[in-house]
C-alpha cells in the first residue's frame, strides 16, 4: 500500500487586517489546504515587533503605535502564506487646550481648540459643551463668544476615555 502526501498549497487566516490599541491581544486562525495537507505546521511572523508581536499559536498582540503585516507561512511549503494587517493605534490619555482661561468684553470673540493625546489616538474626536450660555456661546465653527456678563466654562471632552479639558471665561 502506497499513500502519496499532499503538501500544502494555500493558507487563510480569519482576518486580513486588524485595528487594535496597544496592549489588544487578537488570536489568528490559520487554514492549510488542502485538508490532506500531511504537514500543517504554520509558522508566524512579525514585519516590526515593536508594533506587534505573534507567537507560535497565532496570538497577536499590540505593542505600540504603526502598523505590522503578520504573516503565517506553512513550513512544508514557504510559498503557501497569508497575511494579516495590523494598525495599532493609542488610547486617549488626556486633552490640551489652545487655553485654558480667557478674559472677554460682551460681543468678543476667540477660536478655542482642542486635540487629544497622544496624537495618534484612533478617536481623536471631541465633543463641546458650555456650562453657562447666558456668559458665552460656542459657535458651529468652534468660536467662543461672549454674550453676559459672569463666568463660565467650555468644556472639551473626548469621545474615547471621557477625558475633559476646561476653558475658563470672565
């Protein structure tokens, strides 16, 4: 009897790219085919483990911030490969305000902005608000007016991580 070995021809993974933040774990399933493989022995590697690492099982796992391919070859074959790309992106950490106090006359007006940090968060996104509309209003493009006198607060917060910043305005 006579059993001829196939060897590997293709490999899948289910997932061709991955969007993680650091310190994200994400396990890769490789397929070998065809099914009468006679080694399905995969071996996993990282184009920058400083960005993302895998081990011998798939596991993949967000070390810092840019992107990786992850590829998963068939040792009886090296031809037989697929790979996963992966963009690893930062949580928020905080907001910086372009200030964080004003002194206005009725009718003035400034641009406040805001952005998160670190700079490559994935959601740099930031919602607005006004604690006192009867002293300031925020206009659509971003412009702080000042429509009574008091004090009030504009208040930058982040989407991702809730983190706030404050204006203060006399």
């Amino acid at each position: 009897t006579v059993k001829a070995k196939t060897a590997a021809e293709s490999v899948t993974l289910n997932e061709k790219a991955l969007t993680m933040y650091t310190g994200d774990s994400f396990k890769l399933l490789a397929t070998v085919l065809p099914d009468e493989t006679f080694d399905k022995t995969v071996n996993w590697t990282s184009s920058d483990n400083n960005v993302a690492t895998v081990d011998a099982n798939g596991a993949v796992k967000a070390i810092g911030y840019g992107k990786a391919t992850i590829t998963a070859a068939c040792a009886s074959n090296s031809a037989a490969k697929a790979v996963c790309e992966v963009s690893v992106f930062e949580h928020c950490t905080g907001i910086e305000l372009s200030a964080t106090s004003a002194e206005m006359y009725i009718g003035d007006s400034f641009s406040l902005t805001a952005r998160t940090l670190p700079l490559n968060t994935t959601d740099g996104k930031i919602e607005w608000s006004v604690n006192n509309e009867t002293v300031i209003k925020r206009n659509a493009d971003g412009t702080i007016v000042a429509v009574g006198a008091g004090t009030a607060e504009v208040i930058a917060k982040s989407t991702d991580g809730g983190h706030i910043g404050k204006c203060s305005v006399t």
